[in-house]
C-alpha cells in the first residue's frame, strides 16, 4: 500500500493551496486526500499507476513536496486518512522530510516503511539494506527523471500537451485533432511533442509503476486495493 504526504512548497509566503490541490486531486480519480496538518495534505493510494500521476501533477505546479510511503496501511473503510496507522505512514512523513531536503533536486522522496524483526533479519541477508530500499531508491530515481521533464514544460507544451491527452494518447490522428483545436500547423504539434518530452513520459510511467509495485512487494505492505483488515480502501 502507499501513502502520500503532500506538504506545500513556500507556504510562509504563499496562499493556501491546499483547497484547490485537493479538488484537482479529485479530478484525477477518486482519492481520499485530506488536509492533514497545516499546509499539507495526506491520502492512501492503493493503485501505483494513480501514485504516479498524483506525483507527477504535484510537480507539474512546483508548488509542492511529494513523499511516497511504501509500507502497510491499517485504516477502516471510508475512515480519514488521520485515523490511519502503519508503517506507510511513518514513512510518508520521512519522506515528505526527505523531499524538502533535496535542494536542487526534484523534490520527491520514495521511503520504505518497516516492517520489525523479520525485516531486519531479511535485510541482514541483503548485506545490511532496509527491506524495500534500493526498490524505493529506483523508483524514486524514476519519478525524479519524469518530475524534471513535466518541470521544465513551458506553458506553450502543457496547451499541446495537456490536448493530446484529452484526445487520448497514441491514437491516429491525434496530432492533426490537437492543431486543428489549438488553430496551429500539425508540424508545431510534432515539434512540441518532440521538445516537451510528451512520448518519452507516457514510455516511462509503465517503469515508475512497475518499481513501485515491486518495492511494495518487497517491502510487504498490503495488497492493491485492500487494507489492513483485507477491505477495500
């Protein structure tokens, strides 16, 4: 299971955020994300491939810290995340710390939570490394690698890109819908795909979501999709 704390970026400074943040969550696909404490917001995702585009949406905006929690997850159906506990909670927060720790960096963080006496004995085995923590390490390199393409989109590549994805991605044709749309040639749609890093994101997702399910398969935490009592999230 994942759990993600979300902290704001600069929030001393800065309007409050989380509201809007919140409700554009909602619109990427049924989250159950709350404001936790302050300027932060927390949620239990079950599914890696929503992780990563909740990841990748909070660094779009560069308004936000993303921690990732691998661990499990004990928290009732329909319950606040606030009411949760488990080891995807305590590492959440370490690495929500850990991504404002990065400085020049992608600020994101993926942290393996941990799991007792039968993990360190399994981590003995893998010459001394938390159970999970090079799996977290890949993943998190990869959303840091695809944090850094979607970071560096000019606004003139999210119109294009942002309109290839609601035309559906990969579909022939999309390329002359999107000029059509936007009322620019097809060969600066192919030249905005070509410099924004669009295809290479859509390749790489697949990657990011693949490690993450694997570092959560390492590290032991509860199934997609259930929690800690084998019910739904």
């Amino acid at each position: 299971m994942f759990v993600m704390t979300i902290d704001q970026r600069g929030s001393t400074g800065d309007r409050d955020r989380v509201p809007d943040f919140i409700a554009a969550l909602a619109r990427l696909g049924p989250t159950g994300f709350e404001r936790s404490v302050g300027d932060e917001v927390q949620g239990v995702v079950p599914d890696a491939a929503h992780v990563v585009d909740i990841a990748l949406f909070a660094l779009r905006t560069g308004h936000w810290y993303v921690g990732i929690g691998v661990g499990t997850v004990e928290l009732d159906a329909g319950a606040s995340p606030r009411e949760g506990a488990g080891t995807g909670f305590v590492a959440a927060r370490k690495a929500v710390e850990q991504a404002k720790a990065a400085g020049s960096q992608v600020p994101l963080s993926v942290v393996p939570g941990t799991m007792g006496r039968e993990a360190r004995n399994r981590a003995d085995k893998d010459g001394g490394a938390g159970m999970g923590t090079r799996e977290c390490a890949n993943a998190e390199a990869v959303l840091r690698l695809l944090g850094r393409i979607v970071q560096e989109r000019t606004e003139a590549q999210w119109r294009v890109v942002d309109a290839l994805h609601r035309h559906g991605a990969g579909r022939h044709g999309t390329q002359k819908q999107v000029a059509a749309e936007l009322g620019i040639t097809e060969q600066s749609v192919s030249r905005t795909v070509l410099r924004s890093g669009w295809q290479e994101e859509w390749a790489a997702r697949p990657a990011a979501e693949m490690l993450l399910d694997f570092a959560r398969l390492r590290v032991g935490g509860n199934p997609a999709g259930t929690g800690a009592s084998g019910e739904g999230i």
